[in-house]
C-alpha cells in the first residue's frame, strides 16, 4: 500500500505538471513567472495546478488593470501625417498619428546626452517634469537634484518622479531637497523595504525630461554617470537619447501627467496652449510617433507594431538591445524574415549588468546565427541602447528593451521616426557600432549550454 501511495502521488504530480505545461504552451506570450509556477507544482502538484489555472498567466494588478488608457494631444490636421503602413498600425490601436512638427536631434555620446538634458534644464520657464527608471547618489544625480532645486526656486514647476524599484536606493533625503526647495516628488509604486522583490512587474522604465510642454529629451539613458557624462571613460555605457521639440514633445508631456496622476491621485493638468512651430523649413522637421507602452497604453501595442513591422520588412531588421530575450512569436517573425532574405542583425554586448539575461540569450543567437542572419557582439563595452530599424522607413528608438518584460510587463515609451535622412544617421551610427563587435555568437561551452537551458525556464523574470 506504501509503494502504491508513492507511485498515485508521482502519477497525479506527473499528470498535474503535463497540464499545467500545456495551459502554458497555449498561452506562452503571456506566461510570466513560469520558473515560480513550475516550481510550486513539483513541491504540490494539484494545489499548484489549481492556484496556476485561476491566477497563472500574466500577472496584472487591478490597479494596473483598470488603468485608463493615455489620451494623447492630437496633431493638427495641417501636421498630421500617414504616410507609412507601419504608422498606421499604432494609428488603428488608438495612436495619434505621426506628426511633422518636431526637431529632433540624435544623441549618441554620453556627453552629448548629459549636456542636451541639463541644457533642458536649463532652458525651463515654467514646468519641468522629469521621471528616471534609476536615479543614483553620482554626480549626475546630484547634480540632477540641485539644478531642480534652483529651478523650483526660481518659480519654476518642478516635478520628479522615479521608479520605485529601480530607485529603490536612492535617498529619500535628496528626493526632499527637491520638495524643500518648492518642488514635488514622487516614486512610481514605491516598494516595501521588506518587499523589495515582491512586485518586480509593471516597473516604470521609462526616461525623460519636458520643459515648458514642448521640449523633450527621452530614449534608453537612465540619469546617471555610467550613461551620460561630460567625461567618458572606459566603462561608460553605450547609450541613446533624442532631444525632440513640437507636438511630440507635447505628447510625452501627456505621458508624464498621466504616470504623475496614476501615483499621486492629483489632477495635474497637462499643457494647453497651442504647439509653436518649429521651423518653416520642411528639412529642419522631423516625423515622429509617439507610442506608450504598457498598462496605460492600447493593450501589447508593442507585440502587435513590432512584429507586423518585422513581417512587413523588405531590405533590413536592425536591433540595438542590451538583452535578447525575445516572446516566440517575435523569435518566429525574426527567423522568417531571415528565411526570405532579410538582413536581420543583432547587436548586443558580450556581458551586460544582468548575467543571467546573457545565458539566457543564448539558444535565440545560436538558432538565429544558424538561419543565416548576423550576429554583433560587443566585446568590451555595455550596450544600453534600445533601438529597431525597419527598411528605411522607420526607426523605433526609446526605453523598450527586446525582450519580455518591455513588450509585456513594463511601462515604456517608443518613439517612431518616419524621416529617411534620421532613418539613415541612425543606421550609420549602428554600422559604426557594428565594425566594433565580433561577429557570431560566443563559443558555446558545457556552462554555457546548461546555464542556457536554464535560465531560458525562467526568462520572462529577467
């Protein structure tokens, strides 16, 4: 009876994990926690399969949940402009269309980045919102605090907002410096010191600064030395950062009110008054989209422009990520596109600041490498850029990594660039970025097989 007690409880454990990996086949796109999952079924196959089927699946707060969808400002008709097909993708979900009035300026060095954002800075009259996924005690931070408390100072209305993950450490003591210069701060979902790891979804990664409602500086960069600095080093980061004026400017003001209002429960009002216009000159202006991603934007936006950007392509998909851990679908879309002929490349560094990521990474740029497609590796740097090139009709440029968490999890903001001359410097950066690298992916070894199998279990937690 003993032995047949033992043999009932592997079988009914057995039958319980086959079901169970079968509701997360179906699925799979959605499927975050699966290591966790997996795990609590072994240690109590039926009440693990029974708590997997009424909570497993995408992990949604209700408050997440019912969040309402961003309402963007809309161009004028005169500025809007679709043109593209893949612009009309987000503009079916609810997207604003691309809109003609912005100068854009690309950024690509650290120092340029550090000296556009405090220039913003700088240069504000009125409001100055900024929001950063990691905000440390450097010099960039410090610096960052103090030229905020002048400007509230100075009358200006200054508001801050940091992630409450991943600014989890940064002191509360230099966020009230900011509140006592006249200033408001606040952190995105602040975390229990107790539970710090407890609620690792739904982070705000996004990064940027808005002075006055119509100027902007945004993109992968968090505010801090190892990524923007007037004095590079060894060690610094490779990043990238836009600084826009004009309506999408206006737009990712939106995006900060409406993040502001979700935290505090205020009712800040966005700017109002009429976009100015840039230039006069059609070749000083660039078309730009401007797609929030997550809870409060059309629901797996990303999933759906992405990957029907990636179908679509005809000559080229380039992507800059630090972590490639992309959902099946995406990996399928790359590998068909790779099939027909596409020059697909990826570029990411050799060791990123999350080693499980790597390993992870690992079975996509070997399957990939062998369908023909280039593989870029970075051999003595940190790639922190975030960016996607399709032809040389667009390039998707902001926060969102190629992987899980950003098509699925995060907050993120997406920037999408319709104009062939920045389509074209931006791809000449990436060439650039590329004779840097080696090519292929790293030699496989017995770690990086197994560690490869096993981080690819629980990907979607990187």
């Amino acid at each position: 009876m003993f032995y047949f007690s033992i043999y009932f409880a592997m079988l009914v454990g057995a039958l319980c994990t086959i079901v169970a990996l079968t509701a997360m086949r179906r699925r799979e796109k959605h499927n975050v926690g699966k290591f966790g999952w997996l795990l609590l079924l072994l240690l109590t196959p039926p009440i693990g399969l029974i708590l997997f089927l009424i909570f497993g699946g995408k992990k949604v707060s209700a408050e997440h949940a019912n969040r309402e969808t961003i309402v963007l400002p809309k161009p004028d008709e005169s500025d809007a402009e679709v043109e593209s097909s893949i612009a009309e993708i987000a503009t079916i979900r609810g997207i604003p269309k691309p809109s003609r009035n912005n100068r854009l300026n690309v950024l690509t060095t650290p120092k340029s980045m550090h000296d556009s954002l405090f220039a913003l800075i700088e240069s504000a009259e009125r409001r100055l919102f900024v929001h950063t996924f990691i905000l440390i005690d450097d010099d960039v931070g410090n610096r960052l605090i103090d030229r905020l408390c002048e400007k509230a100072r100075a009358g200006v209305e200054v508001r801050l907002m940091v992630d409450g993950f991943g600014s989890f450490l940064f002191s509360d003591d230099l966020l009230d410096k900011v509140s006592d210069a006249g200033g408001h701060v606040t952190r995105f979902k602040p975390l229990s010191k107790f539970a710090r790891f407890a609620y690792l979804n739904f982070r705000n990664h996004r990064k940027f600064a808005i002075a006055d409602g119509n100027r902007a500086f945004l993109g992968g960069t968090n505010f801090v030395e190892y990524e923007m600095t007037p004095e590079p080093d060894d060690d610094t980061w490779i990043d990238y950062g836009m600084a826009i004026e004009g309506t999408a400017a206006r737009q990712v003001e939106a995006v900060f009110v409406s993040d502001w209002n979700f935290t505090t429960g205020e009712e800040v009002k966005r700017t109002t008054d009429t976009v100015p216009q840039v230039s006069d000159s059609a070749d000083d202006r660039s078309t730009l989209q401007v797609i929030p991603v997550g809870p409060d934007g059309p629901p797996e936006i990303l999933d759906d422009l992405w990957l029907t950007a990636i179908n679509r392509a005809k000559d080229r998909v380039w992507i800059v990520t630090p972590y490639f851990v992309p959902p099946p679908m995406a990996m399928r879309s790359l590998a068909m596109a790779t099939r027909r002929g596409v020059d697909v490349r990826i570029i990411y560094p050799n060791e990123s600041d999350m080693g499980l990521a790597d390993y992870a990474r690992r079975d996509y740029v070997v399957d990939l490498d062998n369908l023909g497609a280039k593989l870029h590796l970075l051999p003595d740097r940190m790639v922190h850029a975030k960016l996607l090139l399709i032809d040389r009709e667009v390039a998707y440029a902001g926060s969102a990594n190629f992987d899980l968490r950003s098509f699925f999890l995060n907050y993120e903001l997406v920037v999408g660039i319709f104009n062939q001359s920045k389509v074209d410097e931006i791809a000449n950066w990436i060439e650039t970025l590329t004779k840097r690298c080696v090519d292929g992916p790293v030699k496989d070894t017995l770690k990086r097989k197994f560690l490869g199998v096993m981080t690819r279990i629980f990907a979607e937690e990187l």
